[in-house]
C-alpha cells in the first residue's frame, strides 16, 4: 500500500493575536477539527506557539530600513530580486521573503488579496517554488478599486491557481480588476455549527430586552445610527433595554460621548473585545441582533457579516440594514427585518413590533436558523478547499 505524502501547507493571515479576524479563527480551527496540518505566517507575531511565524515588519520605511540585514548571499539575492516591484522598495517584499529562504510549501492560503500580491509576487522571481499553488481569499477592503487600480492584481494571471470571494458583490467587484486566469471559487463566509451554544427557539422576554451587535468600532458598522436608533425605540416602548456593543476601534470615544448625550448611558454598554467564544456565549442570551452599517466615505461596505451568521443560527431576531453582501443573507420578512438608515423613525417603529410582539417572529428565528445551516455551514461549505488542499 502506498503511504499518502504529506502536504506542507502555510496560511498567512495579517495578524494572529486580539486582532485576528473571527472568521479566519473560526477557518482555522475548523481545518485543526479536520486534521489538516498547516503552518501560519502573520505580521509581527510575538508569541512562540509552534509552527506560527512571524513577518517582522516595520510601520514605516525607517523601521523596515533598520531591520535589513544583508549578512548572507540568500538575503542579498532576495533584496536585489525584490526590488523588480514597488512592494520591494518599500522592503515590504524583502521583509516577507525571508521566511521563504529557508522554508517552501506545496500550497500557500492567503487571506487578503494583499498578502496574495505579495506571495504571487515572490513566486514570480523564484523565492518560491514554481510549483507552489498559491490560493488567495478576498474579504472585501482588499477589493477597492478606487485605492488599488485595475490591474493592481494582474500577477494573479501568472502565478495564482484559485481565487475565493465569499459573495455575489465581491464576485462583481472582483470583475473590476484584470484576474482572469486563477479558477474562481464561491465560497463564503461561515460558520462551525458544532461550536454553537444550545438556546431556545422561542425565548420570552421577561425583564429585558436584549439587543446586541459585534464588530470593530469603524464608520462601516454604522453605531452611530444604532445608537440615534435606541434613543428613539426608548421613547416608544416600556420595556427595558439593553444594548450591547462587542468590539474596539478608533471610535470608542466619540460614541462613549454621543452616549451620554442622548441620555442611554443605562441602555447601551460598550463591552469591547471579546474572545470568540465569549461572543457566541453573549449572542446565545440576547434577543435580536441589530446591524446599521453602512457605505464609509471610501465607499467600502460589509461584504457578508459573520457576526450575523451567527445571530441567525442561534435563534436571534436579525434587524439589518441591507448594505454589501448582508442583504443576500438577510431576506426582509422571511428571516429577518430590513431597516433603512436614512429613515429612522420607520426603523424604530419596526424595532419597537418585535420587541412588543417577540412570539409573532419566531417563524422568523426559524427561518433564519434553517438557511445559514443550509448555505453558510462550514462542514459543507469548506470541503471544496479541504479536497484541495488535500
């Protein structure tokens, strides 16, 4: 009997510590559950955990600078090779080629089309193998045309085998760059249904009402709009309200201020970073899932939402904006409610129903629940990249 080779895998992700995307977490350990042996390689990881690497790169030119050390002919050669793109007078290129001058993989995952570039860009001048087949997942910020120009992914032609996008919007914003070679796959965000906590289907809301939402503190998430949003819902019910907001970001002051302007300093708690679990722990006792994001000025939306996902499967009451990608998860009456942003009272007017009528959306809950098992179950949706990487 033959002996099955083992694949030397790397995924490289931009951060892997509080920064770290839950979706990548959650890919992470679903590919650990299904024995899949990898390696990780992260930007400036401290840790000493096995088999994690770190690209130790600087914020700025200066601290990159500082860094280069040309004491061997392998960096010598990486540093002179590098510099055929612009990645490599930045020495980003060099900084994150170093890895490679003493390890090679049969596949490389990246997260990002960002960190793909610059894997695709390492393989074209040989600091990895040839026969190397590099797989790059989008997420959406990297799929700003604007900011990035139409061709700014064209090495993918040469070098990429598989390309991800996680939604019919990335698809199409996919379509405004000149990526024509790499297969394409659909495969969307998604979630481990075995990591769900058991609620119940029909919760009752006896004293208070739970409304949550998670995410990083950014113009995109809309929180502001959320908050304008519980001010009004406030006046129009008696029941008690609490609305809890997971994440950090650049905005925490400005909504800890516009908090205690509208008066809900009772009614909204800013809760900050949580674990992924004690997410899903604090979604498993809340009542309805409220997401207001919206278009940022650099016109970057959400391209699905995980956090919504994971709202659904565990029975909550989804109450969204539909904006990117959310509105192909979230169907207004069939498993959630649809809100506009821009007319607020309507919003709240629907907000103060479900609180006022909770039992006459559980077909609602239910629905919700048998879809993203249906679409966005990650022992179904993830085995095309299981086969593949095996």
């Amino acid at each position: 009997m033959s002996v099955k080779q083992r694949k030397e895998i790397l995924v490289f992700i931009n951060y892997y510590n509080s920064k770290t995307e839950s979706f990548i977490l959650s890919q992470l350990e679903f590919f650990k559950k299904k024995g899949l042996d990898y390696s990780l390689l992260a930007y400036n990881y401290a840790g000493s955990e096995k088999g994690i690497y770190s690209v130790p790169i600087g914020s700025n030119f200066k601290e990159r600078l500082a860094n280069i050390k040309l004491n061997s002919w392998k960096k010598l050669w990486l540093f002179f090779s590098s510099l055929k793109f612009k990645s490599g007078w930045n020495l980003s290129l060099y900084q994150t080629g170093l890895h490679f001058l003493d390890h090679q993989y049969d596949f490389i995952y990246c997260h990002f089309g960002t960190n793909g570039k610059l894997i695709a860009q390492l393989k074209n001048i040989s600091v990895i193998n040839a026969q190397t087949q590099i797989i790059v997942q989008f997420h959406g910020l990297d799929l700003n045309r604007k900011k990035y120009g139409t061709d700014y992914y064209s090495i993918f032609n040469r070098e990429v085998e598989y390309v991800i996008y996680g939604s019919d919007l990335a698809f199409r914003l996919l379509q405004e760059f000149t990526i024509t070679k790499p297969k394409n796959l659909k495969i969307p965000v998604s979630i481990d249904f075995s990591k769900l906590h058991e609620v119940s289907r029909e919760r009752d809301i006896k004293d208070t009402v739970k409304l949550i939402s998670v995410g990083r503190l950014i113009p995109l998430k809309g929180h502001e709009i959320a908050l304008n949003l519980i001010s009004l819902l406030k006046l129009k019910t008696s029941k008690k309200i609490l609305f809890e907001i997971i994440g950090d970001g650049h905005l925490k002051s400005a909504l800890e201020n516009k908090i205690k302007a509208l008066g809900l300093e009772r009614e909204v708690l800013l809760s900050g970073w949580k674990s992924h679990d004690d997410v899903l722990k604090t979604l498993a006792g809340s009542h309805i899932y409220l997401y207001t994001g919206i278009q940022d000025q650099d016109g970057r939306v959400e391209m699905q939402g995980l956090a919504n996902l994971e709202a659904m499967a565990l029975g909550l009451t989804v109450v969204s904006t539909d904006v990117g990608g959310v509105g192909e998860i979230v169907l207004d009456q069939k498993n959630g409610i649809i809100i506009d942003p821009n007319e607020l009272e309507a919003a709240s007017e629907k907000l103060r129903n479900i609180l006022e009528n909770y039992e006459d959306h559980n077909h609602l809950r239910l629905e919700a629940k048998s879809h993203v098992f249906a679409h966005y179950n990650m022992d179904k949706v993830y085995q095309v990249v299981l086969d593949i990487l095996n």
